[in-house]
C-alpha cells in the first residue's frame, strides 16, 4: 500500500463523537514514550502528522487521521508514566477503554512494546485486559535498531516467553524502527489485507 493523503480529521475523549464508523479503523496505543508519534510519521512518511516530544504524555486525546480517504488511523494516548496529575490519568484511562470496547469499526489496535527494555509489566498486564476483553491486536515492537541485534532478540523472546505463560496462541508481532523505516512495509501489506474484510456496522 502507498500513503498518497493523510489527513487530520478531529481530536477529542469522547468515542460518540469520533467519526462515523463507515470506514476501517486501526489505533495505536503504547507506554509512554514508546515512539509512537515518530513510528506514524514515519508509516505515513509525514514529518509532523503525529507531535513528537521527549516528554511522556504529549498525546492526551484521540486523535483521527483518514488514510487514502478509505481508513482511519487513531493516535491514542499512551499509558503509563506521564507528568499529569492522578484524576487526569484516571481519565484518561476510562475514555481509552471506552474508545477500545465500544468503537464498532476498530479492526486491530497496535499495541506497541519498547524492544529495548525487558518485558514490562503495564505492557502485559493492559495484553491480558485485551485478551480478556477479545480485542483484536497486534505487538509492534520499536526501536529495533537502538541495541545490537543479539539484544533486541534476546529482550523480543523473553517477551513472547513471558506472554506464553498466559496465551496458548501469541498475537502477530511486527519489528520496526521509525529512524530506519523498518516495518513500513510489513504493518502496510498487513493493513490493506485487514480492510477487505471490512463490513461496515
């Protein structure tokens, strides 16, 4: 697939006034400070499409972009450490979930995971929620270019041991890098492939 348009479309905390849910729809979701922002400049090869920030918690809303005017790619904020108070993260929390339970035209959430770090117990605990809940999602992991190549695969297997403990069947992993531009093509074809099987609601 190639991104020809990729535009802002609305922001906000409330799923009933996210657009009409005509239109496939792929969210991106992480811990704070995970690279998001930078890996959807980079899948969409837009500079400033999503505001990047050496300060967790930049992205506070939902955020809607329509691709190609035929799908809908979703910044959510990140979870975990930000520099916001309790009742604001608490929010946060609550407009998330209902974002990702209620919204009908959500075909996979990319849960990214930090390649560099040991597995996290905030990243595990929100899979098992998702699972628990049956949200369909995939594991994007980022950064794979920041550690030699022994340690982003050692750190990549001890995650899929640690999730093996609880999961009979792993979800479909991608392994990217924003800097480098890999996983564009891979997360892409796995896209376009998940958009034929689209009904509407």
């Amino acid at each position: 697939m190639e991104i020809k348009i990729a535009q802002f479309v609305v922001s906000n905390t409330d799923v009933t006034k996210c657009p009409a849910p005509t239109l496939p729809e792929y969210a991106f979701i992480g811990r704070s400070n995970v690279g998001k922002s930078s890996l959807i400049n980079m899948i969409c090869e837009r500079k400033n499409m999503a505001k990047t920030s050496g300060k967790p918690g930049k992205t506070q809303l939902i955020n809607h972009f329509i691709i190609n005017d035929n799908w809908y790619l979703v910044d959510l904020p990140g979870y975990g450490y930000a520099s916001v108070s309790k009742d604001k993260k608490e929010n946060w929390v609550a407009f998330i979930q209902e974002y990702i339970l209620k919204r009908e035209n959500l075909m996979c959430l990319m849960v990214l995971v930090d390649s560099r770090l040991e597995p996290q117990k905030i990243d595990l605990e929100f899979m098992d929620w998702l699972g628990e809940n049956g949200i369909s999602f995939v594991i994007v992991f980022t950064k794979t270019d920041k550690l030699s190549k022994t340690k982003t695969a050692n750190n990549i297997k001890h995650y899929e041991e640690e999730m093996g403990k609880s999961w009979d069947e792993l979800p479909q992993r991608f392994y990217t890098s924003a800097e480098k531009g890999i996983g564009k093509v891979e997360l892409l074809n796995f896209i376009e492939d998940a958009n034929k099987l689209f009904k509407k609601p």
